[in-house]
C-alpha cells in the first residue's frame, strides 16, 4: 500500500510540473507576481529524548567502543552483488571466503562480546547446578562450621561492602532497563499523534498543488495585462524611445537655432542701448567741453592783462598760461561711429519670428508619439489577438490534464492507507504492551534477587553480634544469610534468561544502531542505495527505474532526500521532466515569435516633421551679415575706459589758486582766484555728476556691457549661424533619411521589452516549480519519521539502552553471587564452632567435630543444609 501510494503521488506530480526552457534575460520593467499559496506543515521531524538521552549519549559510546569501525559501504555493497548459490562450493570460492572474513572482522566486537554471553548463557547455569551438588555434599561452603579467625569482622565488612556496591551497580542496571522499557511504550503511545501529523502534511501536499498550478497559471494574467497596458502606451513607450534617440542630435540643433533667436534679440537690445548710452554721454561731454572752453577763454584774457608782464608775476603767469591746455574734456564721445544702419538691419531680421518657427520644429518632433500610435494602430491589435490565444491556449491546456482524476486517486489510498494504520494502531498498542509487559518481568527478576541481596545485608548487619558464637547467632542475623542464599540461588536460575534477552537484543539493537541509524544521520546509506546496479543488476539507477523505467536518468536517493529536506519542489527532487513534459503550457516562444515579427513590421514615417523652414534659416543668414561685425568696438571702449576731463579740475583749481597766492596783491590775485572758484563750480556741478550721477553711470554701464556683447556675438558670427543651419539640417536629414534605423533599434528594445514579460514569467514559473510548488517535505518528513524517529530513536536507542542496563545488572550478579556466598558465612547460624583448649595446641585451636565439637541440640543440620 505505501509504495502504490509513492508511485502515484510522483506520477501525479510529474503530470502537473513541467520543464521550462532556459531563456535569454533582457532587462525590462519587473513584474510582481505574488506568492504562491503555501500552507504551513505541521510535522516537525526532530525527536528531543529529554534526561534518558543522556543514557542513550552512554550507549552510543559504548556501542563505538564495541564497534569503533566505520560503515563498510564497499563491503555492504559487494555482499548485496554476490550472488551465492545453493552448493558448498559457492561458498568455498576465494572472493566469498573473503567476503566473510571482512564481515566477520567488522563485526569482531559484536561476535566477541556476544561468545562472551553465550560462554555466560552456559557456564552459569553449570556453574550453579555443580555449586548446588558440591553443597549438599557438605563442600563449597555448604558444610554448617565456620572456623574462627582473627580477621573475620574485617573479612565480613569487606565482603558486605563488595556485596552492597555490586547491589547498587546492578540497582542502577535495573534502573536504566526500566526507564528504556518505559520511554518506548511512552512513545509508541504518542506516535500516534505524529502519524497523523504525518497523513494531514501529506493530504496538505496534495489538496496545495492543483491551486498552486492554478495560481501559476492565472498569473499569465499580470504578464498579458502588462504587455497590453504597454501596447496601449505605445506613443509614450515606442513613441518616447525613438524621440528621445532621435533627441540626441534633434534636441541641440533647435536649442542652437533658439539660442541665435536669442541672441538676435539681444544684438537689438545691446544696438539700442549703444545708441542711447552715446547719446546722453555725448550730452553731457559737450556741455562740459563748452564750459572748460569758456573758462579756460577767460582765463586767457586775464593772464593777458599788463600785470602779468611784471617781473614778479611773468613767470608765474606763464606757467598757468602754459598749464591751460589741460582744461579740455578727455573722453569724446562726439567722435564715436553710429550704429544705425546695424539696427536698422536687425529690426528687419525680427520682423520674422525665428523663435516661433523653432518652437514649431519643437512641437513637430514632440509629436512622434502620436505619430507612433496613428501608424501602428492595425498592428497593434493583431498583436493583442495573438496574447488572447496565448492565455486561452494555457487555460485550455490546464484544464485538459486529469489532475483532479489523479488527485482523487491519490487521496483515496491515502486514505486506505490511513485507515490501516489507524485499524492496526491498538494492535501495535498491545504487542508493545505485551513486551513491555515481558520487559518487567525481566527487571522484576533482577528486582526479586535485589531485595533478597538488600534484606540479607540489612538483616546481616542489624543481627550480628560479635560476642555471639557461630552457634548462637540470633534468628535476624540467621534470617539475613538464608536471604543471601536465596538471592545466590535465584540468581542461577535467572541470570542465564536475563543473558539470552540481552545477547539477541545486543546483536539486534547494535548493529541496526551501526548499520542503519548512523548512516542513515550522515547519508552512507542512501550512498550504499544509489550504487549502480545494486539493487537491480539491470538498472543503473534503481530509482530512475522504478519511476521513469530509464535507469539512465541520474536520480539518487540521496539527492531526493535532501532536496526533500530543503523543502525544493517535487519536480526538481524528481527530475520529473523525464516523466512528463507540458512544455506547450509553457513554452511560449513560438508565440513570442509571432509578437517580434509583427513588431518588426511597425513602419513608423517622421518626414512630416519640418524642424526649420526655410524662411528660418535665411533669417538667420540675414543675421550674419547685419553688419554688427563692422562696428568699432574698440573705438567704444578707449572712449569708455577714458576719464571725462585730462586734468583733475579740482587739483587744477588749488594750484591756480596757490599759485594767485605768489602773485602781489592787486586784481589780478582776486581774478585768478575767482576763476579758481569757477573751475572748482565746473567741476562739483558737471564733472562729477559725471562720474557719480546714476543716468550717466548707467549710461557708461551699459554702453560698455553691450559694446562687449556686440562683440562676443559679432565674434566669427558668420560661421556661428553656418554651424546652426547646418545642425538644423543634419538633424533634419536624421529623421527624413535615417530615422528608420533608430526606429528599427528602438522597436527591436520595445520587442525586447514585450517579450521580456514572458520571460520573466517563464523563469518565475521555473523558479516556483523548483522552490515552491508541490515542496516535497512531507515526503523527507515521513521517511525521517518511519527511520530516525521510529526505528532509531524510539526503538533502537530504547531497547540498547533496555540491553545495556540489563546486561550490566546481569554481569554483576557474579561477583554478587560470590560475595553473598562468602557474606553469609558470617550471618547464618552454624551446627558446631571451634573449641580452644589452652593445654592442647597442636591442632591450632581447629577440633573435630567428632572429636571435640559440642552439638548444638537447639538446631538441627537438617533445617540448615542446602
């Protein structure tokens, strides 16, 4: 029942899952697609023993200690391929011979140990029946007469003590043996709990993996809904890309254009202020020229007058007469060339608006993406027609597996097989309650001699008077011997059944530990499984076989097991792709196929695109050649950089008047000193107004600004507006002659993007498949269960513990059956006792009995003999 119901729950999941291809990965937007719907198992496969682990920790070790040598997998393997056969021959063959040997040499410590119990299993029941006869024959101590010795009390407290310590040895024995008894019929009652833990993961798996293959199914949905929202963007998908490739060249062309239809306004801005910066300045020099003239006329009659042909004041008057030509003005804007006819030219240029015709270019080229989406409407819903057919071929395709068939299948043997467990479950209940029962009584019996042992030394100790004779020892202390005896006797009788149990349980419970529970921790056994021909000498791989009936596929059951315990999809444990292949539910390429070819066929026309006509670009020729180039501009700036008068008036004024100040007092003192004054009048009320006013300030400001604008701009214009008008046609080539090309690059990246969502939806199918549907856990779960919990941890390790303990109470018991024998010497009452005679010391103080022993006529030998 358990291996039908494996082979149809890995034939249900190899015709749910299915390879997918690998594929090329371009890097598109990322789809979310969820998670698949998992539920939680509840079986966790991990025994926790609690404090008897610690005795399971000393078996282990002493099990190393008995069998220290590794798992034989080349040994286990070549008895598995030997093919013995009926004759004595077969055996006698040299490669079997030595087999045998190596067998025997790996188990030398089983088979030791275990000719050790036997050679126990039979001497001690001899033993004990020749110790009995030697006793009633009055030997072995069995004669009723004790011989005194000097050191007899510390011979009896050794032989107490020795008695009592083996007592506890074997106490504790019987102890661990109890425990183990106890802990297997513990977990056989609660291993009830983890089958059904184990049955509910199991229908848990089946009843998740149709809704998870649902789920991968429906979630074609999001790869279909993303593919149409792009399809119906394609103005801003498509329509972007190839605007923002063509950008590239199209883009600075018109910011070049825009940027000379700024420059052109500027050039009239920067012509217009020259013009009225000349303008002011001129103004205010020639007023102040007029007045230097004035002046400086004035001051020349006055230096004329007969006074200055005095000898004290000629020479002064010459030097002022000499000093007149200073008084002028410095910078003479009068002689500055016009800039009319230039600002006549460029006042015609503006008469057209070149930055509205680029602004024109600039709105056509925005246009692509409403060109893209009016010329690829017709393609565009083909290509949505064929993403239908997609899902509807999947949805058809799903919906004709016999999934729900299988499923059905499935379920109803495992619920057979749970049914069988559940009806046999108290069977199982009462055989364990059978051995555990058989197990007591075997405790019981080391239990039975413990007491007599335990009642012997207590009896023993509490009623031996050391002043009382062998004779007159008191009925406790003679009660405590008879026990002694008792446990001496029952322990012939049992020990050689305590031996046989623990011989058959060591052997068992040893080698399951060595073969089967140790390998299986660290997988040697699932090597040992998956070795090539082993367990079919025509397979291969025996798994591989049984499942795909190809032993060529490699699957081992090693490498189930541990995907199964990393809880990996069934398929990629099973490799179930050599089962069962639905490659047409997931194999959308040919479908993809039909989606490039039809987006290879978009034919998107950009000529209607005019970036600059060409009214713009004679515009811009007619730019160049305004004339601003012929202008003088450093005529301009030496004027500009000049200081408005030669000489600094008001310096000009305190030497006139120093110098009025050496000439003899009279009138012509008082007229240089007036004209002294004026001069200084000049100069507060037209010089530095000049200078410092804001209107003429601004003025000089800003013919230097636009004097220097004017000459960057007019600085190699000619070949500055050539470089625009032929960006401008370049670009403008680009979209009329070569804009296919960046069209057929940028449709091939859309392409690349559409189909990119199948991809990626075929990889996260994979990668779900592999990692998350149909996770094969319960599967791992149910054989750790069945082997590390069940057979290792609660059998093995309970029933070597249950060994252990009573095979250690077992040895035990013959040093206690020695010391008790010699103990109770000192405890039972004898029927003669050695009698001193201090005139005869011949025979050292030992008599005859017949001789010189006094009979003891209160007991009888009869009730004493044994």
């Amino acid at each position: 029942m358990a291996v039908e119901l494996c082979l149809l729950l890995l034939m249900f999941c190899g015709s749910t899952i299915s390879e997918v291809q690998p594929i090329y990965k371009p890097p598109p937007g990322t789809l979310d697609f969820g998670f698949v719907p998992a539920k939680t198992y509840d079986t966790g496969a991990y025994h926790e023993p609690g404090a008897i682990g610690i005795l399971f920790k000393i078996v282990h070790a002493f099990l190393y200690l008995v069998q220290p040598n590794t798992f034989p997998q080349d040994l286990i393997r070549k008895l598995a391929q030997q093919q013995f056969g009926n004759t004595q021959g077969d055996y006698q063959k040299p490669e079997n011979v030595v087999l045998t040997l190596q067998a025997i040499y790996y188990e030398i410590g089983f088979i030791v140990s275990a000719a050790l119990g036997l050679l126990f299993i039979l001497l001690l029941p001899l033993v004990g029946l020749c110790f009995c006869m030697c006793r009633c024959c009055d030997n072995c101590g069995g004669e009723m007469h004790q011989r005194q010795k000097k050191n007899a009390d510390c011979q009896r407290s050794c032989f107490a003590t020795f008695l009592f310590v083996a007592s506890l040895i074997i106490s504790v024995g019987v102890l661990c043996a109890y425990a183990a008894n106890q802990h297997l019929t513990n977990q056989v009652r609660g291993a009830k709990k983890l089958v059904n833990s184990n049955f509910k993961d199991l229908k848990i798996f089946l009843n998740d993996t149709p809704a998870q293959i649902d789920y991968l199914v429906s979630q074609y949905n999001t790869t279909k809904d993303k593919a149409l929202s792009d399809l119906n963007n394609v103005g801003p998908v498509l329509g972007t890309r190839v605007q923002e490739q063509l950008g590239k060249e199209v883009r600075p062309a018109l910011d070049a254009a825009l940027t000379m239809a700024g420059a052109i306004r500027e050039t009239k801005e920067a012509l217009e202020n020259v013009s009225v910066s000349v303008e002011v300045l001129q103004e205010g020099t020639e007023r102040l020229h007029a007045n230097l003239t004035d002046v400086k006329m004035h001051l020349s009659n006055t230096l004329n007058d007969s006074a200055c042909n005095a000898a004290q004041a000629a020479s002064t008057c010459n030097i002022i007469r000499n000093s007149l030509a200073q008084l002028n003005i410095n910078a003479n804007f009068s002689g500055l060339p016009g800039v009319s006819s230039q600002l006549a030219k460029i006042n015609d240029v503006l008469k057209i608006d070149l930055s509205s015709l680029v602004q024109k270019g600039y709105a056509a080229f925005n246009d692509t993406p409403d060109l893209v989406v009016n010329q690829t409407r017709n393609i565009l819903s083909d290509i949505k027609s064929v993403l239908e057919s997609i899902g509807s071929n999947i949805t058809t395709f799903t919906r004709a597996l016999p999934v729900q068939k299988i499923l059905a299948d499935l379920m109803v043997h495992l619920t057979q097989s749970e049914a069988y467990v559940q009806d046999y479950f108290p069977l199982v209940e009462q055989y364990d309650f059978y051995r555990w029962l058989g197990c007591l009584i075997l405790c019981c019996m080391l239990v039975l001699i413990l007491v007599f042992y335990y009642l012997g030394l207590l009896c023993g100790t509490c009623g031996y008077d050391k002043h009382a004779s062998p004779t007159t020892r008191g009925c406790i202390s003679n009660t405590g011997g008879n026990f002694l005896m008792a446990g001496v006797g029952f322990s012939f009788l049992f020990s050689w059944v305590l031996m046989i149990v623990v011989v058959l349980t060591f052997v068992t419970g040893g080698n399951v530990e060595k073969l089967v529970c140790e390998p299986f921790e660290d997988k040697n056994l699932f090597k040992v499984l998956d070795t090539p021909y082993l367990l079919n000498k025509h397979w291969k791989n025996y798994l591989a076989g049984i499942i795909f009936k190809n032993p060529n596929v490699n699957l081992t059951f090693e490498k189930v097991y541990s995907d199964c315990k990393e809880n990996k999809g069934i398929y990629t444990s099973l490799h179930l792709e050599h089962l069962f292949n639905i490659n047409e539910l997931l194999n959308i390429s040919m479908y993809t196929e039909d989606v490039a070819l039809k987006i290879e066929h978009i034919q998107i026309n950009l000529s209607k695109i005019i970036l600059l006509d060409e009214i713009g670009k004679e515009n811009l020729l007619n730019f160049s050649s305004s004339g601003i180039h012929g202008i003088d501009f450093s005529a301009y700036l030496t004027e500009i950089n000049k200081s408005v008068t030669k000489v600094d008036l008001l310096s000009f004024a305190n030497d006139l008047e120093a110098r009025a100040d050496q000439l003899p007092k009279g009138a012509l003192e008082n007229a240089l000193k007036g004209h002294a004054n004026n001069i200084r009048m000049i100069h507060n009320q037209q010089v530095v107004p000049l200078e410092q006013a804001m209107k003429y300030v601004k003025a000089r400001s800003t013919l230097n600004q636009s004097i220097r604008l004017l000459k960057r701009t007019s600085s190699e214009l000619m070949v500055k507006v050539k470089n625009v008008i032929s960006a401008v046609n370049a670009a403008q080539d680009l979209i009329n002659n070569n804009a296919s090309q960046v069209i057929v690059q940028e449709t091939k990246k859309y392409m690349d993007t559409i189909i990119g969502y199948f991809e990626q939806y075929t990889e996260w199918v994979k990668e779900s498949i592999s990692m998350e549907v149909a996770a094969c856990k319960p599967i791992a779960n149910v054989i750790d269960t069945a082997v590390d919990i069940f057979l290792c941890s609660y059998i093995a390790d309970s029933v070597n513990t249950f060994w252990f303990g009573l095979g250690g109470s077992s040895m035990f018991l013959i040093p206690a059956i020695i010391f008790a024998v010699k103990l109770s010497k000192y405890y039972r009452r004898m029927d003669t006792e050695d009698v001193y005679d201090d005139t005869e010391n011949g025979n050292n103080g030992y008599h005859k009995e017949h001789l010189y022993g006094i009979h003891n006529p209160v007991f009888t030998s009869s009730v004493e003999q044994w």
